[in-house]
C-alpha cells in the first residue's frame, strides 16, 4: 500500500511560480510511475502531468506545457510538479497519484491506483 502526502500549495499571483511535492511512502517508490491530476471547482479532475518510473520519460497535458516541469528524486521518495507562469485557469486542488503496476511502461493515458489528499494552489489575477 502506498501512502502520498502532497504539500506546497498556496495563494500566488499570476504569473508567479509554486514548487508541488509529493512525498510517497508503503511501497518501493522508484518502481512507480506518478502523476499529477487537479480538480477545478466545478469540474471534473483532470490529468496534468506523468513521470515514469525511471524518471527519463514525462508528458503533460496541452495546457501547461512549457511551463509545468515533473520531477523526481527516487532518493527521497519524492515527485515534484514546478509551475512557473500561473495562471487563474490553474486554480484547483493538485493530487499526486500513483499508478498500481511497479516497474511498467508509462503509457497514456496515465491510469492512477493511489491518490493523495490534495494540495490547493490558487492563482489570483
């Protein structure tokens, strides 16, 4: 079973920058690829970001290429989403997740197991 716990939402203006973390434990973290989904008020939760288990591949959703980076350090258990040039669009709550295989090929779409609580980042105009 694995646990994720993301931190490092917040308040920030457009056009600023938030580092997302994602601290994964209960499993053997670099045998997993790991994602990144938000869920805007009022919408459906949708895919932002992939990375997979070795860490040399990634994909994004059209929206934030160019400015979201997906990362990982297997060393600490931990993936991270860099956001530069936010957006108000951006708002919502940012969920890690997980997927269930260990050691697989990342594919899309990217097919989440275990899920984070959610962190909310919030991007005033």
């Amino acid at each position: 079973q694995v646990q994720l716990v993301e931190s490092g939402g917040g308040l920030v203006q457009a056009g600023g920058s938030l580092r997302l973390s994602c601290a994964a434990s209960g499993g053997t973290f670099s045998y997993y690829n790991m994602g990144w989904f938000r869920q805007a008020p009022g919408k459906e939760r949708e895919f932002v970001a992939a990375i997979s288990w070795s860490g040399l591949t990634t994909y994004y959703t059209d929206s934030v290429k160019g400015r979201f980076t997906i990362s990982r350090d297997n060393a600490k258990n931990t993936v991270y989403l860099q956001m530069i040039s936010l957006k108000p669009e951006d708002t919502a709550v940012y969920y890690c997740a997980a997927t269930r295989g260990t050691r697989v090929v990342l594919t899309t779409p990217f097919v989440p197991w275990y899920w984070g609580q959610g962190t909310q980042v919030t991007v005033s105009a």
